[in-house]
C-alpha cells in the first residue's frame, strides 16, 4: 500500500506541471510555438475537472442503489457540465474562474460524503487533496490575475 501512495502523489503533484507551465508563461507573456498558455490552462483545467467528476463515478458505481449515492452521481455531472460549458464563455478570466469553482464544488461534495466514498482512508485521501486544490486554485487565481 504505500508504493501505490507513493505513486498515486506523485502522480498526482506531476499532474501539477501543466497548471505551473501554463500560468509561468502566461505571467511571463510568453507564447512558445504560437501557442496561447491560457488555451492551455483552460483546456487542461477541463479535462482534470471531468476527470475528477468522472472518479466520483467509480467511487459510487460499487455502492448500493442509495439516495448518497444518486446525489454523487449527479452532483458530479453537473460540476463536468459547469467546466464544460465554461468554454462557452467569452472571457479568459470568468473561464477559469467558474472552473476555479468546479475543482471548490468537487472537493465539497467529496468532503461531504467522505464516509461513503472512502472509508477509513479519508484523512490520507484529503491531506492530499486539499493540498492539490489549494495549489490550483492559487494556479487559477493568478491566471485571473493575469488574464484582465
């Protein structure tokens, strides 16, 4: 078990590169190859967000035909909906801070229901979590930041 935690944070904080890469080049005002690192950071932001909700599925799939679990089920497709319809804005900085608002959603919605889906491995689980998401919400408020 503590290789698979090992390797599930490192994973999990090389997951993290993107957003530092996107947002280093987007303070720095730089565009490598003609490609714009808010598109970057906006896209990738999405793709971790479904990804998120998406887990949420596998947590509950497993689990009884239960009002929780119905709640998770949905709840977790509205937030992939809400980063997915993001992209339909006009403006960098509302993009990303309505995602900004996804992965604060996710992580409440796994924090209320931490019993159901994670069982006695919830402080570990969350340490880490609430590490990852407060390193990219600061990612996402300084692209905001960088983005008026």
């Amino acid at each position: 078990m503590l290789s698979n935690q090992r390797l599930i944070s490192s994973l999990a904080f090389f997951g993290l590169l993107p957003f530092f890469g996107a947002t280093f080049l987007t303070m720095a005002g730089m565009l490598p190859l003609m490609m714009d690192p808010k598109k970057i950071f906006v896209g990738y932001s999405v793709v971790i967000l479904a990804f998120l909700s998406g887990s949420l599925w596998g947590q509950v799939l497993d689990l009884a035909d239960s009002i929780p679990s119905k709640v998770i089920l949905g709840a977790s497709n509205l937030i992939a909906l809400l980063g997915w319809a993001s992209l339909g804005l006009s403006n960098y900085s509302l993009v990303i801070a309505t995602l900004g608002l996804g992965y604060i959603l996710i992580l409440s919605l796994e924090y209320s229901f931490a019993s159901l889906l994670f069982g006695n491995v919830s402080h570990t689980y969350f340490k880490l979590r609430f590490k990852l998401t407060s390193i990219v919400l600061v990612t996402h408020v300084l692209m905001v930041a960088f983005s008026i």
